[in-house]
C-alpha cells in the first residue's frame, strides 16, 4: 500500500487526532488582499512529525500542536456530533447562470474567503459574467472546510481544486488568532471505531476543543481567540 493509501486521521474518544502514513504537516495562513480581506494561502513552517503524531484536539496542549495529554488533566470532553450525512444533503444549493454552489453552513471554518467582491451568495446569481464567474471560482476552491462546493451547471462537474494529501495548521492574523487542522487531497478520516467520514478534497478539524460540531471546525476558534503559540 502506497504512504498515500496508509494516510489516515482516528479521532480518539476526548482525546487527541492519531494521524498515521507520514502526513506532512505545514503552517498555512490565511493572507489578505489589499482591501483586507481574506484571498490566498500562504504556507509556513513545516513540522518533521514522523510516520505517526498525535495532533492536540482539546487546544489545552502546551506542546502544539502536538497532544502532551493536557486532555487528561483537563477533562476534556469532545463527542463527535457532527451528522453522517452525505455533505451533498448537508447543503443548500444556489443556481446561477453557469454554476451552482452548494452551501454546508454547519462546516464553516470562518476563513473569509467567501467575502470579496460582495459575499459568494450574492455573486453567484452573476456567472454570465466571466470576472465573477472567475471569482465565484476562487472564492470557493479556497474554502478551506469543503462548506462551499462548486459544479459547473451544463456538466455536473464539480470543480476542485488540486491539493496535496497534506494536513495544514491554519493561523489568521487578521482575527488574530489559529484556526483548525486543514485535512487536504482526501485524507480519510474517522472514529475510533473505525468508522470513516466522507472522503473529501477539503476539510477542517476542530482542535480549539469547543465547537459544537466536533470533529469538525464550526468557527468557534475565532469567537474564543484561539492561539497556538506557532507565531
Ligand atoms: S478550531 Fe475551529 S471551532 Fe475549534
């Protein structure tokens, strides 16, 4: 079996993420235009982590973003809540002239990027014209969480962006804070019962410990000023 294949995430029961197959793992930061609001992806330093690293989910580590047990000492509890559902019945769908968006609002990781040009939502009824049609497209691939998903109307092809299998720790210096593990290029992930998510090219892991939709991200970091302490 390829490293590729091996690579998976099991979210252990009010404890840390195991991530085995070597995952390389990167500092990613949310950058801003000169307008100030959120446009590209910067990545950062790389972690030499090894074939197998337990990543901290209760956001109490003092050694992140790596697990020291801190959720022992503080009583960590985090039940995966999170709905099984296909994403694609998780979401809303918005027709426009050439594209459709789909929209999983529970999933949002609060990255910002939906915002230039006037909100995705309010964009995407404008497709007919190519420089929106350009930024429809952009503004959805950097979705870090997979909330925002795009197809093209005349084929069904979802449009996606190509990423490595890789997991990035995002930080957002415009809010002044860290956000989740960004899982990217399909990584599986699953319970510790073995019981797998959807395989997907985007999504976001909580690991500031209080999201509501544990395992995933639902923006909580940003209202608690989360810090990792990475920069
Ligand atoms: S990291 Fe986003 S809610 Fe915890």
């Amino acid at each position: 079996m390829t490293e590729e294949k091996r690579m998976r995430i099991i979210v252990h029961p009010n404890g840390p993420y195991r991530v085995v197959g070597g995952v390389p793992l990167a500092i990613q930061t949310i950058t801003p235009s000169k307008e100030g609001e959120s446009w590209d992806w910067v990545q950062g330093r790389s972690f030499r982590a090894g074939p197998e690293y337990f990543l901290c989910r209760c956001g109490k580590s003092a050694n992140k973003p790596f697990c020291d047990n801190s959720h022992l000492n503080v009583g960590f509890v985090g039940p995966e809540t999170a709905s099984r559902r296909p994403i694609e019945r998780q979401s809303e769908h918005l027709e426009g002239p050439t594209h459709v968006l789909s929209d999983a609002e529970n999933l949002c990781a609060f990255a910002r990027f939906c915002d230039p040009g006037g909100k995705i939502w309010a964009l995407i009824g404008q497709t007919d014209r190519p420089e929106i049609r350009d930024l429809v497209i952009r503004e959805a691939a950097h979705c870090p969480a997979g909330r925002l998903v795009l197809r093209e109307k005349s084929t069904g092809k979802v449009i996606e962006p190509e990423l490595p299998p890789t997991i990035g720790l995002v930080e957002d210096p415009a809010l002044q804070c860290s956000g989740p593990l960004w899982v990217r290029g399909g990584i599986r992930v699953e319970s510790a019962n073995g019981v797998p998510y959807e395989v997907r090219n985007r999504l976001t892991l909580c690991r500031c410990g209080v999201s509501t939709n544990m395992p995933f991200c639902n923006g909580s970091h940003a209202s608690i000023r989360f810090q990792d302490g990475l920069v």
